[in-house]
C-alpha cells in the first residue's frame, strides 16, 4: 500500500465517474482531490454528491502539482488526447476500457508509459471478479486438467435504451457496438484465462428496433496458443446476464453473477455462483464453491495506485489493454469478412 493515499482526478463526470468516485472513496489508496467536465451541470451534480472541488478545463487539472494521476471517464474516442496531454504533464494515467478504439490510438497510449516514465492502467476490472480469480488459481493448480474450451457471456439490454444523443449510438464511437463495450470485458477475461490468442472469428447482427447504427449481437470465435478454443457471447437486446464457464479434461468449474449489480461491484457475490464439477459426474453432482466479497471497482484503482508506487507490476497494463482492443479490431475484420479468421498478431505488430 502507499504510504499516503494518492490524490487523483476524475476527467469526465458522465455516469461511469460516480461508479470510480464511490470506489475511490471506499478505498484507503487513493484520494480523489479534483474533477473536471465542460459541462456546468455536471461539475454542479457531482460537487453536490461528493463534496469534491470540480474545474471547467483540464488544464486546471494538468497544472495542479498535487495531483499525482488522472482517472479519464471520457468516451472512447477521446481515451488518446486526454492520456497524451497528461503525461505529457507527468500525470499517471488510469482510463477506462477499452484503451482506445483504433489499434493505432490504443498503441500510441501505452507508448506514454515509456515516452513519459509514467503509468497506463486500463480499467479491464472483470478480470478482478472473485470468481475469474478462483477459476484461474484452479486452473494454474491443474485442477481441470488440460485446458480445452474457455466461454463467456455478457448479456444486458443497452440497445434498447439508446438514443441518437448517445456517443455508443454510433460506430466511429462504439466499434461493434456491444463488441467494443461488453464483449471487451469478455475476451480480456478469456486473455487472462487461457493466455495468449491466436486467432480470432466473429459474426455480428443488429436487432434493436431504435435505428442505432451499431451492432447489438455478437458472437467471437478465439483460438489460444495453446491449441484450446474459447468463445464471447454478447448482446445489447436482452434480460441482463453474466457468466464464464473453463473445461479441461478432468474437470470444470462455472461462474454466474446478477449483472444488474454490475455497477454495484461490493454486491456481485450475493446471489452469485460457483461450481465444479468432475468429469464422469452429471450436473447434480457439481460441487458449489463460496464466492467472497469484493469490489472490481476498489480493486482496479488499487491497482493503479499500487503500480504508481513502485510496489507492483499490474495485469491490467496498457499492453493488455492493447491485447483486448486488438481481439476487438480482428473480430470487427473477421464480421466483415463473413466470419474468416484473422490472426491476432497482424493487429499488435
């Protein structure tokens, strides 16, 4: 842990602010000293609900030799402006998932790291969920024996509720729709799970009937280095649900969250399940396992507030955020291409 907490700033006060503020504020390692949007309103909600001083430009923000790092909420789009211009401050850097939404952005901002001597963190905070956490340390045990077959799925009904006044209602925004914004949660999980990926398949479709110009179902394909296979699930039309499921010859192990909590991270292990079950044994022979409290949302600023202090490398690098985008970008080539694979490494050379 820090010795102090580390006095941050929140860049964007939309929704997503609110969430890292109470997660911020929940944690002993971080202190959140300042924030700033172009909107009025918004400095004028958030300031009423946190008591936190709010500024109208980043500037304020980036002069501010108390400030140590920058949380930026901001959309996708503008992840890079907002990084480069901060680190070129020496502000460590946390942005939301994903990094950027073109490889060539998402590339440019983990080089800040190195260019700058600062640190990217990037929020792929499901990888932190309990119970991704157990089924990986049952994995790196051999538990499940060989590893064959990873899946995710990330459900809720986004598309049914957006409007043209939404960034996420169009896809220079929003890449793939609920490709770019959920399933990127999946496929890093899956990254984490299985390591390194190979190759990448998609297909995609829209279902809303709202006129979005994104795509709001989406299936992904993934082949690992490791010869296993996994698959991402995602759709922006449905009741909301989350899962992920690891196979191996001997043995597999199922997790289930409530993902209308998802926003409510300290919650997720209520009502939420765990099980394995051995192979030979039929589903009423599964063996339920405790999921632990926790919060992503606490974690993943610890994270960064614990790689700002020297005390530890960190999972959720800009490299790996690099790595989701570019199962994003291939899975966007591969729809396109009516499903062909597309090799992962032609996108992160």
């Amino acid at each position: 842990m820090p010795k102090s907490p580390v006095p941050v700033a929140v860049v964007g006060l939309g929704r997503w602010s609110t969430v890292l503020t109470h997660a911020a504020l929940a944690s002993p390692m971080l202190h959140v000293v300042a924030a700033t949007s172009r909107s009025r309103a918004s400095r004028d909600a958030y300031q009423r609900e946190f008591g936190i001083p709010t500024v109208p430009t980043l500037d304020e923000i980036l002069a501010n030799e108390n400030i140590t790092g920058v949380l930026i909420t901001v959309p996708n789009d503008a992840h890079l402006e907002i990084a480069a211009r901060a680190a070129h401050a020496g502000k460590h850097i946390f942005v939301e998932k994903p990094i950027a939404n073109t490889m060539a952005d998402g590339l440019a901002l983990a080089a800040l790291e190195k260019t700058h001597g600062i640190v990217v963190t990037v929020g792929h905070c499901a990888r932190l969920l309990a119970g991704v956490r157990l089924i990986k340390a049952a994995l790196d045990r051999g538990e499940l024996g060989k590893l064959c077959y990873l899946e995710c799925r990330y459900l809720n009904d986004r598309a049914l509720r957006l409007t043209p006044e939404s960034w996420r209602w169009y896809p220079e925004k929003a890449p793939g729709g609920c490709l770019s914004q959920i399933a990127v949660h999946s496929l890093d999980i899956l990254h984490y799970l299985g390591g390194e990926v190979r190759e990448v398949g998609a297909i995609s479709a829209r279902l809303a009937d709202t006129g979005a110009a994104v795509d709001d179902q989406s299936l992904v394909l993934l082949r690992f280095a490791g010869g296993h296979l996994g698959y991402v699930g995602s759709s922006w039309t449905v009741p909301g649900a989350f899962s992920v499921l690891a196979a191996g010859t001997e043995a597999l192990m199922s997790y289930q969250i409530d993902q209308t909590l998802w926003s409510q991270a300290s919650k997720l292990h209520q009502g939420a399940e765990l099980f394995t079950q051995r192979r030979g044994d039929g589903f009423g022979k599964r063996t339920r396992l405790q999921v632990p409290p926790g919060d992503m949302f606490r974690e993943e600023l610890e994270v960064f507030a614990a790689a700002i202090a020297g005390e530890a490398a960190t999972d959720l690098s800009a490299r790996n955020g690099c790595v989701a985008l570019a199962m994003v970008r291939a899975a966007l080539q591969s729809t396109e291409a009516g499903g062909r694979a597309v090799a992962l490494d032609t996108l992160l050379a």
